[in-house]
C-alpha cells in the first residue's frame, strides 16, 4: 500500500508515469471506488447527496470513456489500465488535499482558500497532461492539450446531464 501511495504521489509531482503503474485490472477495479468515495464527498459540500452519487459515476465514465478513446486512436490500447489507474488515483489523491479547501468555501472563503481551489485545479490540470503525455510518448504540451479537452468535453456533458444541480441549503 505505502509502495502505491509513494507512486501515485511521485506521479502527482511528475517523477514517476502512468508507465510506472502495474498492469492489474484490479488494482483499476480497486481505485474506482477510491475515486468515487473521495469525488462523493468533494461533491456533498455543494449539492445533495442524491445528484452528488448521480454526478460521481458520470465523471468516472466520462474519465474512463475518454481515455479509452484517446488510447484507440493512438493506437496504444495496451495502455489503457495503466493509463487509466494513474488518472484516476491522482486525481483520487488531488481530489482528497481538495476537500478541506471546498469545506471552506462553502462556508463563504477566503482569498486564501480561492487562490488554494485555483492552485488544486491548475495541479489536477498539469499532472493529467503529464500521465497522457507519457502514455501517448507525446510533447508535455500535446498532453496539457488533451487534458483541456477532457475538462472542456466533460464540464459540457456534465452541464447537459446535470443543467441544475440542486445545491443544499
């Protein structure tokens, strides 16, 4: 476990790659709810629980769809566990140092807490550029590109499926 943690937080600080990830199914079938559990909780600060489950599992196919897809047409679908096991547990990871700064924005926030959303997103944003970039053996920025394009793709689908999240009072 303490061999896991160690990985995934050296690919956070872009040492290690989605390369550097064992080829298990399982540890996949592992991680996603991981990522589910750390994305639900993120998510209850600002919604009610109900649409928070709902939107959890859509962001995990979106995630897992979209690397599928980016892999297929790379022709590299042999990296699809890897791949998609260093996405989703940095992203678990990112998501877990996310929660107490979304805790206190909720409750109005500071600049502080802003600037610390802000610096999360733009770390989320840089460490998938960095694990598409390594598992596409493509430029860092081909990567950031690629990155956009998920967070762009998945805040549309996102807002289409879910036009009004219901935020508890």
């Amino acid at each position: 476990m303490y061999q896991l943690l160690n990985l995934i937080f050296n690919i956070c600080l872009f040492k290690k790659g989605p390369q550097d990830m064992p080829v298990a199914k399982v540890l996949l079938l592992l991680l996603i709810p991981v990522y589910f559990c750390i994305s639900l909780l993120v998510l209850i600060l600002n919604m009610d629980f109900i649409h928070a489950i709902f939107q959890t599992a859509v962001e995990i196919v979106l995630l897992l769809g979209f690397v599928k897809v980016v892999l297929f047409f790379a022709k590299k679908p042999a990296r699809y566990q890897q791949t998609a096991s260093a996405l989703v547990a940095t992203d678990s990871l990112i998501s877990f140092f996310a929660i107490p700064v979304m805790a206190t924005l909720t409750g109005g926030g500071s600049a502080f807490s802003i600037i610390s959303v802000i610096a999360l997103m733009t770390w989320h944003w840089l460490v998938s550029g960095h694990v598409f970039s390594q598992a596409l053996e493509k430029p860092f920025t081909f990567g950031l590109g690629l990155a956009l394009l998920y967070i762009l793709v998945s805040s549309q689908v996102m807002g289409l499926i879910f036009p009004q999240m219901v935020v508890v009072e």
